[in-house]
C-alpha cells in the first residue's frame, strides 16, 4: 500500500524539479545557439573572404569527363591514388571491402578482395608496388602490395599504425597522401578534430624494418575548419611541393602552397569548369603526372580535370575510356 503522505511528497517533489529542468534544457540550448552564432559569422567571414581573394585562381581547370559510372561498382567508392609505377589509379569501396584499379580515363581494370579493415576510407601509392589503405574504424593504416599478379590484398605484416582522433566511429581518417621526395606520409582525420598529421618512418615500419617513428600537426595558416568544414581526401602534390584536400561539405578543392599561402583550385558545383551538375559526395582526389586532377563521387562516379588550355576537346580527350 501506498503511503499517500509519501506518494504527495513525492508529487511535490517532482512537479517543483520540472521548472528547473525546464530552464536547465532552455540553458543548454540557449548555450549551443549562442556556440552556433558566434560560429557562424566566423566561418562565414572566413570563407567569403578566401572565395573572394582567390577565386580567380579556381578556373585554371576544365572537367574533361563528368560523372562517369564506374562499371562493376554499385557503391562506397571511397579514396584516390595515381601510380606512376602503372600510370593508373587506385581506390577502396568500404562495402564490401575491395580494392579497385582504375585506368586514367575511368575504365575499371581490376576489383580485388581486401582480406582487412572494416571500414575503408583511403589509399596511397608508395612505391613500386607498395601502397598504404586505411581504415576509418579504429583509424588503423597497413602497408600492402599491388601488382598485375594480386588476385587477393593482404597486409604486409603484423606492424600497423593506429592513431586516436576522437571516439566517432565516423569522424576517423578520411584521407591519405604519401609524399615521394621527403618519405612522409599524411593522414586527413575528417573533422571534430579536422587535422592533417604528417608521420616520418612509416615506410620502414610496414616493411618490418627497424625505424622510429616521428609525429607533427600539418597547421597551416588558414583554418582548416573554418575554411572547409569537413576533409574527405588529400593529396600531396611533390611538383608544386604542395597539399591539396578535397572537402564533401564545401564541394571545393583546395592547395595549400608551404601551408601559408591557401588557394582555391576546384568548385565542384554545376556552372564551374564545364560541370553540368553538382558533384554530389566527393570522396577520392588525386593528381595525375600533367597535373590532371581526378576525383571519385558516391556511389560510384569518375571525374577528370585538366589544366585549361586552348584547344582543349572535352569530347575526344578519354574517348577511349
């Protein structure tokens, strides 16, 4: 039986909390709008002002092919590499695990089964046959082989690298770029932190040779956050000694020249460089031996650009895919 002395008190208890957990929602909520609208303008301002000084610099480029479906593949197109060592590129699908191989005007050569990782995300030529993958559960990168005679990719050894971002299952690495002149590879976390890390010594560790291994933050001088939002590929580019990241919230390329000097290469939206459409999830960028940049698209899509020149043929140039 109920005490009705207990059961009123407790009534009177609870009704005399509601307003106080009333204004403690209204509080938070208060405090998150107040954390949005000084966000706001700062990223505003930010953006408008870089679009404004370097948006000339974003039309150096044409679209050469447009959202050509990858044949074979359904979905999850995720990362980018180019291999001189092939002259083709290279990408992941995060379901089902797979590697794929790409000539350089969209035709799908290979898909290879990948025999780890739960979640891939990237993918970056080293050398030869060498390549780094990563996963984004767990943020774990392998060392890995590809040549004409892998028919299953496996890991090179027991020796891999994982590094902590945050706790997100889905905010992990998004982007991997090997640097062939000064043997560093970069690693993109995709945002909450939006951080590129640059890591010395991983080549020999994936080989299972003695090394040490040596972190640094990639800070440059614009912020990354408030320029972009979000980082879904990278890629260094040795020739203009300079990185390049792709970001899925803005639909922009940028290049980042020494880290201090910020400039917009790609609008990845309809009316710009010959694009007839919006690039809807941009998820794999990569640069090819003129300086083509090459970008793969959810669910499953292959676009090219080219340095603009006079002459060029959109409809000849990759007839032949």
């Amino acid at each position: 039986m109920i005490n009705p002395s207990h059961a009123g008190l407790t009534e009177k208890i609870t009704t005399s909390h509601r307003p106080l957990k009333g204004m403690a929602l209204a509080f938070a909520l208060g405090c998150g709008l107040m954390a949005v609208i000084a966000w706001f303008p700062r990223r505003l301002w930010s953006y408008w002002t870089f679009e404004a000084a370097s948006g000339a610099g974003s039309t150096g480029y044409v679209v050469l092919q447009e959202g050509l479906a990858l044949q074979g593949i359904r979905r999850n197109i995720s990362g980018l590499t180019y291999s001189a060592a092939t002259n083709t590129l290279f990408a992941v699908l995060n379901g089902p695990r797979r590697v794929v191989e790409i000539g350089p005007c969209g035709r799908v050569l290979r898909i290879l089964p990948t025999t780890f990782g739960d979640d891939l995300e990237a993918i970056s030529h080293v050398s030869g046959d060498l390549f780094v993958i990563a996963s984004e559960k767990g943020n774990v990168i392998w060392g890995t082989r590809l040549n004409s005679t892998t028919q299953q990719v496996k890991p090179l050894s027991s020796h891999t690298l994982a590094i902590s971002f945050n706790r997100s299952k889905n905010e992990g690495i998004e982007g991997l770029s090997w640097d062939h002149r000064g043997n560093r590879l970069f690693l993109a976390n995709e945002k909450n932190p939006l951080q590129i890390v640059e890591v010395s010594g991983f080549d020999r560790l994936m080989l299972a040779q003695p090394t040490s291994l040596s972190f640094s933050i990639w800070n440059p001088s614009q912020s990354l956050a408030d320029l972009a939002g979000d980082v879904s590929s990278i890629s260094f580019n040795e020739s203009w000694n300079a990185m390049a990241f792709l970001s899925d919230e803005s639909r922009r390329v940028y290049r980042f020249d020494d880290k201090d000097h910020p400039s917009l290469l790609l609008r990845l939206q309809r009316g710009h460089h010959g694009l007839e459409s919006d690039v809807a999830q941009p998820e794999g960028l990569a640069f090819g031996p003129d300086d083509s940049i090459y970008v793969v698209a959810e669910p499953n899509r292959f676009y090219r650009f080219a340095p603009s020149k006079p002459g060029i043929d959109r409809a000849h140039v990759c007839a032949k895919p």
